[in-house]
C-alpha cells in the first residue's frame, strides 16, 4: 500500500515537472512571454516591444573615451535608429525626437532645413562686390544715362547702390535690383538710372552686393 501511494506521488510530480518545462518551452519557442517580462524594472528583451514606465540611462566607463558608449548596426540595410514622438492629444511635429547637451558640430549629419527654410532661402557666408563705371559727357537734362553692376553667372544679388553722382552731374530716378540675360548666362546684378545734369558726368560708380551659389563648402 506504502509503496503504491508513494509510486503515485512520484508519477504526479514528474508530470508536474513535464508540464511546467513543456509550457515554459512553448513560450519561448512560440513567443507567449508576456511583455511584462520587459517592464520597468526588468531587463530589455531583445526582439520584443519593451514597457518603460521611468527613463531608462545607460552609463558608460569605457576606458577608451573615442569609442562610443552605445552602437546600432542594421545590416539588412535600413535605418540603424528610429525616433518616434507624440501621442494621441499631441501632434509630433510639436515635439523636438532628441536633445542633446553639445552644441559641437556632428560630422555627416545632413539636415534637409533649417528653422524650415531651405539652404536657398538662406544668406550665404560668401559675398562679394560687383562694380562698374559710367561715364556721360552729355549736358542734355532729358537724356537718361544708366549703370549695371552684374554679378557672376548664377550668383544672386543681396543689394546695391552708387556713389560719385554730383547734383550738378545728374538727377538720381531709379536704383534697383535687375536679372539680365548674356551671352554667357543670365547674370542678376543692380541697376541706377539717372539724369543728366548742367554738367557733364564725370563719373559713377553702381556696386552690387552679390552672393555665391552655390557656396563652397566649408565645414
């Protein structure tokens, strides 16, 4: 009788001890694992969506400090990071995906706008002044004399102006910035138009204040 109960007992306990492995190895294999198993507190699963209810840092003492405390590599070919933002009462493009604590420049990385203008609504760092010199030696008050100031080809103009025009010389009309067309190219530069004067011209100087486009790059 002893021996029954006991030889019992015994088949209970390994068909016990089967059905826990069998389960523990249908969630590992099937992937039934709650994803509490990755919830605050708990370690990241890999391969898993993982709850955080407080940050989560990582810290790092590498001994080397060129080498980065943290690397993601994707090799099937897509992106190695993504940064997802906002909620159903806020919208994403309210919300900036990163902050940093460095304002040193980040080699390679490309950002299509700044302050959501592009790089073509932006002055460039590069100007430079176009001149030229009109002379008039006509006394004649109804005739009209001009000057352009042309930059290079497919460079744009930013403003203008003369100097050297004696009231005596001439009457100032119009000064403006003006996009003409070459033989070499279509050139923008700034125009000045004026009458002459009782007294012959003796000399105008139109500048134009040009940028180059596109710039050359400098880190």
């Amino acid at each position: 009788m002893l021996r029954s109960a006991i030889g019992k007992v015994m088949w209970v306990g390994r068909a016990t001890v089967f059905m826990v492995g069998l389960a523990v190895i249908l969630a590992l294999v099937l992937g039934l694992a709650s994803t509490a198993l990755g919830a605050s507190g708990q370690s990241i699963i890999l391969g898993r969506t993982n709850t955080a209810e407080t940050p989560t840092a990582l810290v790092g003492t590498l001994a080397d400090a060129a080498k980065s405390a943290l690397i993601v590599t994707n090799k099937s070919g897509g992106p190695a990071l993504e940064l997802r933002v906002g909620n159903a009462t806020t919208p994403a493009n309210t919300v900036a995906p990163m902050k940093v604590n460095s304002n040193k420049v980040v080699t390679n990385l490309n950002a299509d706008k700044l302050d959501n203008l592009h790089s073509s609504a932006l002055m460039r760092a590069s100007t430079y002044e176009a001149q030229t010199i009109v002379s008039d030696n006509s006394t004649d008050p109804t005739n009209q004399t001009f000057g352009l100031a042309k930059c290079d080809v497919g460079d744009k103009v930013l403003s203008g102006g003369f100097s050297g025009l004696d009231p005596n010389e001439g009457t100032l009309t119009q000064t403006t910035p003006v996009e003409k067309t070459d033989a070499d190219g279509t050139k923008e530069g700034w125009q000045v138009l004026w009458k002459n004067g009782t007294e012959a011209e003796s000399g105008v100087i139109v500048t134009a204040l040009c940028a180059d486009f596109p710039p050359a790059h400098t880190p």
